[in-house]
C-alpha cells in the first residue's frame, strides 16, 4: 500500500511541475542516474564558480551524495527549454536557472504537504538567487532557498538524460538550452 501511495503521489507531483510552468517531467527510478563524480569534477574545477559559492565544489560538508541520491526509489526530473539568441544567452543562462530553482522549491513545498518530509531538490546549473553574486564570506544568505547544482553532487546530466530518452541541445548550444534538475520525494 506504501508504494501505491507514493508513486501517486510522483504522478501528481509530476503534473504539478508541468503546471507550473516545466517543459518537461519524467519519474525516474534512482539507479538510473549517471554518476562520475571525477569527471564532473574536473569540470567544476574549470568554472567561474568554483570555490566561489557555498553550493558549489569543494563543499567543506562531506556526503556521499550517490548514496543519499541512491537511498531515495524514485525521483522526478524537471526541465525548462529556454530560446536563446547571442544578446539574450548571458540574460537567459541566469534567468533559466532562477526560474527551475523556484519551480523546483516549489514541488518540495507540495512534497511536504503530500507528507513526503524529506523532499529535496538538486537544481540546473549554479545557484543564481542573489543578484550581486554570493557574499565574500562564502556563507550562503539565502539557506532556506540555495540547492545544489546537479552536476555539482557528481551526476552527468546529460547521460542521465540520454539514459532516460531525453535529448537535450547538442553542444555548444545554439539557440535553445535546457535547464534539468530534480526533485527526490
């Protein structure tokens, strides 16, 4: 009865993702996610935000996220699909990930009044709510809100997606990106 429960409880949160305003979510079982944690690393190392932001590596609290990741059946990926040209792409890169990260805090709100108390999120991309950049201190001021990017945890995103029978915009992106994070309920 306990697993009836919870997978309708996906499916509406699923629907609830689409209504308010995703592209696009899939219920996916957690196994399925791709993770290579040194691989994305070496990429984390190469952006602008590394060591820069409390959310993104080298993270000085140490969890093995594919065990916490792994300990959840089910998860819920989201994704926005946002058009781009070049004077819009910085504009857009920014706002497509605000905008996931609310919708994304927003299922968690819904998760917990479905009784699914330990709800999380994993957002797309760096997190981008403070509009002056993260304090030099490195403490994050938005705790409450603030989630961790995906890609930052050690999952490849876009092999989860592939995994999936998602297809995402090849690389480099031209003139539409997506935006793909995840809800664990």
């Amino acid at each position: 009865m306990r697993k009836y429960k919870q997978n309708a409880h996906l499916l509406k949160l699923k629907n609830i993702a689409i209504k308010l305003g995703a592209t696009g979510a899939k219920i996916i079982k957690t196994k399925d996610i791709v993770f290579e944690k040194e691989k994305v690393f070496v990429k984390c190392i190469t952006c602008q935000h590394f060591n820069k932001k409390p959310c993104c590596p080298p993270f000085d609290i140490k969890i093995n996220y594919k065990k916490l990741i792994k300990s959840y059946d089910f998860g819920i990926l989201v994704w926005i699909r946002e058009e781009f040209n070049k004077d819009t792409f910085s504009l857009i890169r920014k706002e497509s990930t605000i905008t996931l990260q609310k919708l994304l805090l927003q299922l968690e709100k819904e998760a917990f009044n479905l009784n699914l108390c330990f709800a999380v999120s994993f957002i797309g991309g760096s997190c981008k709510l403070c509009p002056d950049g993260c304090p030099p201190t490195k403490i994050c001021i938005n705790p409450t809100d603030s989630r961790l990017p995906l890609e930052s945890v050690g999952v490849n995103v876009i092999k989860t997606c592939r995994k999936i029978g998602l297809k995402l915009a090849p690389f480099p992106v031209k003139d539409h990106l997506y935006r793909v994070g995840l809800l664990l309920a």
